[in-house]
C-alpha cells in the first residue's frame, strides 16, 4: 500500500532541494507512476503547500515551494524569444509603462505573470519586475515625466492598415502557425480583463495571449485536464463563418476549443453545432 503522507514528504523534500521542478521529474524521484504523483501533487497544491508556475515547459507548468518563485529566473530559457526578452528589460528597469511600449512587449508582459506585477497609477497601467529588492513606488523618470501624458493616438489610438491587417488575420485559416503575437490596440483593461474574471471561477488560466482588441481575446487556456483554444467576442453572437474560421484555427494548433460571445447562439446555430457533433460521415454513393 502506498504510504500518501510518506510521498508527500518526499515531495516536499526533493522540491526544497531541486527547486522549481516537472511532474516527471517529481515522480521519479518518488518511484512513482506520472499519473499516481500528479494525484498526489494535486493534494500538495489544494492543501497550498506547494504551488505552480504560469510558465509552462510544453504543456506542464513547474511545480515548487511558495519560498522558492524567483528560483523561476532560473527556468527563463523556457520561455518564448519575445518573453524573455521582454522579461529581461523588466528586470533591468524594475518598472515599465504600458502605454509606452509596443503592442508584442504589451502582450508579453501580460502573458509573465510570474515575473511581471500589474498596477495602476493615474489610470495607467504600471509593470513592475516581481523579485525586484524593492519595490518602488512611482515609476522611474523619463524623457516625459509626467505619467499622465495621453498616449500618441498615432500609436494607439489610430493604429496603422498594416497592424489592422495583422490583427485581422489571427484566426485567419491561410495564416501559417507560427505567427507572432498580434497587436493590442487599447488598454486591455476591459474586455480582457473581463474574460480573466469570467474563467477564473471555472480554474481557468490564460496561458498564452495570441491576439487582444476592444473586439475580441484569443487565447491558449489552461483548463484543470488540458490545454484549449479560446475565441471571445465582444458581441452577442458569431455567425457560421466565424464558428469555422474558429474550427480551422484549432485544428492547426491540434487543440480543442471554446467560444465566448455576450449572448446565447440562436437557435440555427445551436442546431448547426448539434448537426455536426451527431454526423458521423457523408460518403458518395457509386452507381
């Protein structure tokens, strides 16, 4: 019979001396099956005496001690090229502003949440590095001092026909995989937000940022058994295009997915869904 408090201790063990370390990595250090230490990891975590990272290494986070999060400065080579840099100049100035920097530094920022603290100060948004010695309290000074300024409604508020095609084409199926992070054009403090404080209750988590609008949210999330796509609208509805160009963007990333939209699908649409979960194949007849 396998003594539980005995693994758990072991757990607790080899994490105070490894660090921030994989579920693999866990159960063979306990002699354990992967399937059997994650149960056991999922009682660690609910008790809250271990916790995980929102850096993930493939689809797992890392598991560690609640003492031991800036040891995660250690796993940044985990991260995607524009996060880690981005990271790095968050740790070097201690303190970003958010509306000056460019639209894949904003999404980054938004995707490190373990090394990235959010704030607001006269309705701006102000990152501040996690692990900085201290933490200061109105960011550094600049060619513009004053934080109030407005941003350039060139570079914000009227974004160029080139970053409106970009953001156009996220869910574009003809688009290659590899695309990059695509433009935020406002402050993301509305309907991003919105969507964060709607998943949170379901122990969901935004793991990945592809494209952020006033518009709409597409994301990887991080449900408690698997990774999916997200596709939020901030409208009522989507129409039949829009639930297949949706469908082909996850088929590209081998995902299930999910739709949020502001209202309930009408009834065609419930019955288009319902028809294509019930269809088994269409073959053709040969005379």
């Amino acid at each position: 019979m396998i003594d539980v408090q005995e693994k758990k201790q072991n757990i607790i063990k080899f994490l105070e001396e490894n660090g921030p370390s994989l579920p693999v990595q866990i159960a063979r250090a306990i002699s354990m099956e992967p399937i059997f230490a994650s149960a056991i990891l999922s009682e660690l975590l609910s008790s809250k005496q271990i916790i995980t990272s929102h850096m993930r290494i493939g689809s797992s986070p890392l598991y560690l001690l609640k003492t031991q999060k800036q040891q995660l400065e250690t796993k940044t080579e985990h991260l995607k090229p524009t996060e880690r840099e981005v990271q790095e100049k968050l740790k070097d100035k201690q303190i970003m502003l958010d509306k000056e920097e460019s639209s894949a530094t904003r999404v980054a920022l938004r995707n490190l949440k373990d090394f990235a603290l959010q704030s607001t100060q006269n309705n701006d948004i102000v990152w501040t590095y996690n692990f900085c010695p201290e933490k200061p309290d109105t960011p550094p000074a600049t060619k513009n001092p004053t934080i109030t300024i407005a941003p350039d409604p060139k570079t914000i508020s009227n974004p160029t026909k080139q970053e409106q095609k970009d953001d156009a084409a996220i869910i574009d199926s003809s688009q290659t995989s590899h695309k990059k992070e695509q433009v935020v054009k406002e402050e993301p403090k509305s309907f991003l937000n919105k969507i964060e404080a709607f998943l949170d209750p379901q122990n969901i988590k935004i793991v990945a940022i592809e494209a952020v609008d006033k518009t709409k949210v597409i994301a990887i999330i991080q449900t408690e058994s698997e990774q999916q796509m997200l596709f939020a609208f901030n409208k009522k509805r989507i129409t039949e295009k829009e639930l297949l160009t949706c469908y082909k963007h996850s088929v590209k990333k081998n995902l299930k997915y999910r739709i949020i939209t502001k209202d309930t699908p009408t009834k065609k649409m419930s019955e288009t869904i319902h028809a294509y979960k019930s269809l088994s194949t269409i073959q053709k007849l040969i005379n």
